[in-house]
C-alpha cells in the first residue's frame, strides 16, 4: 500500500512540473511579443493617427496598414528605418499646383512648403529681371498657379529717315498766292540704336538709346508770291503792295478848296513843291507816304504829293481841275492802291 502512494506521489510531480514549465514557456513567449510590439503614430498633413504593430521598418509598417504613398509625397523617416516604440512618422502628401514657366504651362504635384522650395526641388533659376508671382516666400497650396515672367533685353540697330523743312521766301516780283520751288528737300538718314525688352519671348517695349546722323536733311525752298494787282477801268493790270479803304474827298484851287487865290505864295502849289494837276493826292503821311504812287477806285492813278490840315487818318484828298468834277464826286469810300515802284 505504501508503494502505491509513492508512485502516485511522483506520477503528480511530474505533471506538476511539466504544467509549470508550459506556465512559463507561456509567460515568456507573452513577455517576448509584448517586448516587440510598438506604438506607432503617424502624422499626416498635422493629422496624427495611433497604431499598434509588430513589423521591424517604416516601410514593412506602411504596407501593413496599407497606407499608401504617391511618388511626389514626402516620407520622415524613409522606408528603411527601424520601427522604436512611440515613434511617430510623417507623411506630407503632395498637392498639385500649375507651373507656367514663360509660355510653358505644367501642372504637378509638390509637397515642398513654400515658392521658393519648388523652385530649387525642381532645379528652376531666376535671373535678374524675371519677375515671378506669388513671391518666392509664398506658401503652397493646393491649386497655387506659379507664374514666371521671363525677361530678356536686347539691342537692335535700325535706320530712321530724318525729315526735311520747308523754307518759305517772299518773292515781291511774283503775284500774290503763286509759289515756286527753288529747290527740292532731300530727307536725311540716322542710325539708331533700340533697347527692346522680351517677356516670355514678346516684345514688350523699345526704347530709343542713341542716334547718329549719317546724312543730314536738305531744307526745301519755296519762293512764295507778295505781289497783288489790281485791274483797272482802263484795264490795266496793276501791281501793288497794299490795299487801303478810305475816305475820300476831291478839291479844286479854287479859294474855297484852298484858301488861296491866284497871286498869293504858294497858290497853286503843293508842300512838295509840285504844282496841283490831276492826278494829284493830299494824303496823311503817316498812311501813306509822299511820293508814293496810286491807284484810287472812282478816280484812277494818283501821286501822293500834297498834305491838307483835315486830311488825318485813312482820309485822301484828290485834286479835279474841273470845278464839276469835284462837285459830282462829293465824300466817298474808295479804296485806294499803293502801286509797286
């Protein structure tokens, strides 16, 4: 009976023992995957998400969860990197913006922050005077159009034809409203240098820099007619260099023309010293100079040689031998003709 009871004893430890070691392989293998097991978060455009995983890299991580990435996305740390507990991983999702380089449109996607960042991710310079909107320190987002004006500056050489005057001359020979060419213009020639501005390949603006006269103008001359006429009741063509309307008055020797009778000094004779004749015209001076030849409408050619105290102004005085004469032309308005000598 004692036997029994020894070998039920040991029978019993072993199954104890046996439990025990299952017990503990059991922990162990617990306290090994709870060792290797790591908390993840993963930051997406500053949107943070928790997981939970065994896998050894980013990348192993990623596919596993089956977040996906685009090739323009930026990944920190890359796929290679070991997985630790409590790390966080971001991911910056690119955007499509629009490109338009000069005359050349693209759209692409970027996940670069800022104007400036695409430029140099995508190997894209800038030389002085291009000119880009938005500005280079402009934050990207999604749809931004980036546009770069391209500028260029060259210089070009052209000729100009230069103009000539015309020069007028009076010609008192020639008959008022004729004109004649004398000589002919010639047009001259410059050279000049442009600055033209390009933008996106366009000209933009042309300004002039420099002009050189390779052959100067030749002014035209134009002699032009001064010299009127009139015709005459006998028919005439008479020239002359002015036309005045007047008032005019005709007078005899008699005393009451003259106030002079015949035997008094000076009866008879003008302040020229001419004698009165027909013909003869008492004018102001300051009109109409003496000596001056004329033609008076009503009357015919006249000499201005003989003043009179009331002849002032655009008045004239014209001297009739014949007593009726002078009665019959009374005061009139005429005009009157200073002839060319």
């Amino acid at each position: 009976m004692e036997t029994n009871c020894t070998g039920g004893r040991k029978r019993l430890n072993k199954v104890l023992l046996a439990a025990l070691v299952v017990c503990s392989a059991f922990l162990i293998l617990c306290i090994g995957a709870n060792a290797l097991r790591k908390d993840i978060e993963v930051s997406t455009n500053g949107t943070v998400q928790s997981y939970k995983t065994y896998k050894a890299t980013v990348g192993e991580f990623l596919t596993e969860k089956n977040i996906g990435l685009e090739p323009e996305d930026v990944l920190s740390p890359g796929n290679n990197t070991k997985l630790k507990d409590d790390m966080t991983i971001v991911i910056k999702r690119a955007v499509p913006v629009v490109l338009v380089d000069g005359s050349v449109r693209k759209e692409i996607k970027t996940a670069e922050d800022t104007v400036g960042d695409l430029l140099s991710a995508k190997g894209i310079a800038l030389r002085d005077k291009d000119r880009i909107t938005p500005g280079l320190n402009d934050k990207l987002k999604a749809h931004s159009k980036i546009k770069i004006t391209r500028v260029d500056e060259k210089t070009l050489t052209a000729p100009k034809q230069l103009p000539y005057d015309v020069t007028k001359r009076n010609n008192g020979n020639m008959k008022k409203g004729k004109t004649k060419v004398v000589r002919q213009g010639e047009k001259g020639q410059a050279e000049v240098i442009y600055k033209v501005t390009y933008e996106d390949g366009k000209p933009k603006s042309k300004v002039a820099m420099t002009e050189r006269v390779i052959k100067q103008p030749l002014s035209k001359i134009v002699e032009v007619g001064s010299l009127v006429a009139v015709n005459t009741s006998r028919g005439d063509n008479v020239r002359y260099t002015k036309q005045l309307n007047m008032v005019a008055t005709a007078y005899d020797a008699s005393y009451k023309s003259t106030g002079k009778k015949p035997g008094d000094r000076g009866y008879g004779i003008t302040c020229t010293g001419a004698r009165v004749r027909d013909g003869i015209a008492a004018v102001d001076p300051k009109v109409i100079p003496l000596g001056t030849k004329l033609y008076i409408e009503g009357y015919g050619y006249a000499l201005a040689a003989d003043t009179g105290g009331a002849i002032r102004g655009n008045r004239i005085d014209i001297f009739c031998s014949d007593f009726n004469k002078v009665n019959r032309f009374g005061m009139k308005k005429v005009k009157v003709y200073l002839l060319k000598n």
